[in-house]
C-alpha cells in the first residue's frame, strides 16, 4: 500500500535526501544517450548543498516535501517551491525504478498539486529534459501544457529542456 506524507522531522527529511541522493546516479544510467545534458542539468556541490539542507530549499511555509512510501519502504520524492506569491514550481521528482508502475509518481504529482492549493499559489511551472518523454506524459495526463521558460537557463541547457504549467 502507498502513503505519501510531508516529511516535516529529520528521520523524514533524512529518507528524502537520500532518495534525491540516488536521482542524478539513475538519470546518468538511465538517459545514457543524452548523458551530457544530464552531467550539465546537475552541478554535483549545488546539488548536494540543496539535498543536505531540503527543509532551506522547500520547506514550509510556502514549501513542502512530499515523501512516498511503499509497504513501509521510502519509495518517492517530489518537492515544492516557491517562486512568487502566484507561482510555484514542482521539483526533483523521483520514484526509484524498483517502485515504478505502481503509481506513485501519479500520486506524489496529485498531493503536490493539492499542497499548492492548500498554500494559495495559482500556477505550478516544472522543467524536465526534452527527452524525458515518460515524464512529460504524466504531465501532460496531469492538465500541465508547454509553456516558455519562466526562469533564466544557462545556454548549453537552452534546447535541452521543455518547460511546462498547470493553472490550479
């Protein structure tokens, strides 16, 4: 059975940095044709800076980290972050490819939306590799829609993302 919860204390923050942890190994093994644009999307300091301290980067009260489990195990992650008053942006989601087709993505995206509402943003953005064409569908099954980018990219990333945005 799933459950998908905030990770608010330090044991739940602790098992969310550690799936995060694995995401840039599993995007390098499985998106190995275009293993360039992986190595430039994660700067390894940034990153790990970012996952030692995710209760900085998206905690409340603007913020969330959802946590996923399967049969008790961590089995995904998604983030939320501020961007304006308005807008938010969905981040870092990950399901470990052992609790794949169970849903999990599907519902960690449907509880993020609803954090969102709970929060008063009005539009969620998110930016995905042009490749990741899994992942764009389960966004575009979500209502999300292209949309330009809403953020500077550095220029050897510019052709390399697609950027999209639900209206909540």
């Amino acid at each position: 059975m799933v459950r998908i919860g905030e990770a608010t204390d330090a044991e739940e923050l602790q098992k969310a940095a550690a799936l995060l942890r694995a995401f840039p190994k599993h995007q390098r093994e499985y998106y190995t044709a275009n293993l360039a644009t992986v190595l430039r999307y994660f700067d390894p300091v940034a990153y790990e800076k970012e996952v030692s301290d995710l209760h900085a980067h998206y905690g409340p009260p603007k913020g969330c980290v959802l946590l996923a489990y399967d049969e008790g195990q961590p089995a995904g992650v998604v983030c939320l972050k501020p961007l304006d008053t308005e807008a938010c942006e969905m981040k870092r989601l990950f399901v470990p490819v052992a609790h794949r087709r169970k849903g999990i993505a599907q519902a960690l995206c449907g509880s993020l939306l609803n954090a969102a509402r709970d929060k008063d943003y009005t539009v969620m953005r998110l930016d995905t590799g042009f490749f990741m064409t899994e992942s764009q569908a389960l966004y575009r099954k979500l209502g999300f829609t292209y949309t330009s980018a809403y953020q500077p990219v550095r220029e050897e990333l510019q052709d390399q993302l697609v950027f999209m945005e639900l209206y909540l």
